[in-house]
C-alpha cells in the first residue's frame, strides 16, 4: 500500500510539473498575435492545465484582462481583472500617488455648499476628479480621531487594527501609550505627537 502512495504521488507531482510551464518563444509569438487581435498586448503568459494563460494583459478599452486561449491559439476567456486582484479601480492601472485626507470638523453639507467659492486646483479638484462618497457611517463605538482614520485607511475595523483611541493606557510591560514622542512625524500642535506605532494591520 506503501509502495502505491510513493507512486500515485510521483505521478501527481509529475503531471503537475508538466501542466505549468513558461511559453516558448514561438508560442509567445503566437500568444501575441492572438492577443492583438483580442486589441489587447502586454501581459504574463504561461501554459497550465492544457491551455495558454496571459495574466493582466491591459486591452483597448484600457482595461486589464485575463485571458485564456486553447492550443490553437483560440480564445476561451476573457475575464476582466477585479480590483482586489491587482489592477486598479474598474480594471485602470494603479496610481503612482493616492491623497488621503480627512478633514476633521467639516460636515459634508459645509463641503458641498461652498462648491463655487473653491479655486481649480484646490478643493474643487478632489470634488471634480477624486472619490466622493456622500452616505458613509461609523461603524464602530469610538469615533475618536486616530480610531477614524487606521480604520479608513486600514479598512479594518479597530479590534483588528489595534487603535482603540487616541490615548489609551497598553498594560503590557514596557509600554505606556498610543502616543510617542518622535521627531516630524505628526505636524499636531499638541505636546506629544501621534504615531501610528501601536498599529496592528496596514
């Protein structure tokens, strides 16, 4: 029986190594032909189970694509890359820059209402060509500053990313606070500036 299992595993790991495998350069060349006519280039082109993989190929429309094609060179799929997966926002490249701001104190309804009086490249630029989402809650407790923003920029709630306030007392041996004194990390007026040392998640 032994014997058996030994052999059944050699087999498995054998075919396994022989479905995944890098193109040759003729099926490259092939792969790319297939492609632009798919109005689409770019892209990691592999061979797995019996068929030709080109991940993250970027196509007319702009997008980013995952396309699958037969031996012959025939598509098979053609499925447009999440954003979770890699690509950005609706399949576009990811920004070289992401501007995250919270501005505490300034209700959405102030924001919206001095629209006019904003200049181009201000304020009125993050309204025009950024994200704007007018019906977002809190959905934990403690809506204390620190707590707000590593949720927003953790998307993680505060028992996973660990600020639990903006002070608070860490029992642990050697560790008194949220708040370290360090040099220019916060521009706070306040005595001790803010870190996000205690952070858990990123």
């Amino acid at each position: 029986m032994r014997h058996v299992l030994i052999c059944l595993g050699l087999i498995l790991s054998t075919s396994a190594a022989i479905a995944d495998r890098p193109v040759t350069q003729q099926e490259s060349e092939r792969l790319q032909s297939a492609l632009k006519e798919q109005g689409c280039s770019g892209g990691k082109m592999e061979f797995d189970d019996d068929k030709f993989e080109v991940e993250r190929a970027i196509c007319a429309d702009g997008k980013t694509y995952d396309l699958d094609f037969d031996n012959s060179f025939q598509l098979i799929k053609k499925k447009l890359k999440s954003a979770q997966a890699g690509g950005g926002p609706a399949g576009k490249a990811v920004p070289k820059l992401v501007l995250f701001m919270v501005i505490d104190g300034f209700p959405q309804d102030q924001f919206v209402k001095y629209y006019d009086q904003y200049t181009d490249r201000g304020f009125k630029l993050l309204l025009d060509k950024g994200g704007w989402y007018g019906n977002n809650h809190y959905s934990h407790a403690t809506t204390y500053t620190g707590v707000g923003h590593a949720t927003l920029l953790s998307c993680a709630h505060p028992y996973k990313h660990g600020v639990v306030g903006n002070d608070w007392i860490d029992r642990r041996p050697g560790s008194a606070c949220i708040r370290r004194k360090t040099h220019g990390s916060s521009t706070s007026t306040r005595k001790r500036p803010i870190t996000p040392v205690r952070r858990l998640s990123t």
